[in-house]
C-alpha cells in the first residue's frame, strides 16, 4: 500500500527534476497565480503622495500618552485609527 510519505516522495522528486516545467517557462510567479506579469497590479484609487492613519499608528501615539496628533493636511485616516481616536478623545491637527 502507498502511504502518504511515498506520495510526497514522488512529487518532490518529479519537481526536483522539473520535468513538469521548470520554473524559468513558468508564469506562475510569487503572487501564485498564472499572470502575464512577475507581479499584480494593485487597482487601489489611493494616489502614493498621501499619508495612510492606520490603527497601529494610533495606538503608539495612546502608549506614549500623547493628547494631540499632528498629521498632514491630505491624510487619510483608516476606520479603525478614527473609531479609537473618538473613543480616546485625541485631538486631530491637521497640518
């Protein structure tokens, strides 16, 4: 009887030899899917220049006991930063 060892035996000996297809033929890249391109485009309407708020940006200004945040004019602050913003009512500076 073939056990599940013997199984992954063979698969990683055939893909050790690439006789499926060796990896340089391939068009699966890091992303693990079959694409044209090594990468997927992100599709996000977010323009680079502009600052991100995340929650975890938020949550060092509360461990440092800070009242206030001073952040650019055009940020953009994240749902979960501004619901714990309201919460601890810190202080937004808009700069």
């Amino acid at each position: 009887m073939i056990s599940e060892k013997d199984i992954i035996d063979v698969v990683c000996d055939v893909l050790a030899e690439d006789k499926i297809m060796p990896l340089s033929e391939s068009s699966a890249y890091k992303s693990g899917f079959y694409t044209q391109e090594k990468w997927i485009k992100s599709y996000s309407s977010l323009k680079s220049k502009k600052k991100f708020i995340a929650e975890s940006d938020v949550r060092i200004a509360v461990k440092t006991g800070a009242g206030t945040l001073k952040i650019p004019k055009d940020a953009i602050i994240g749902p979960l930063a501004l619901e714990i913003i309201q919460e601890k009512g810190i202080k937004l500076i808009r700069e």
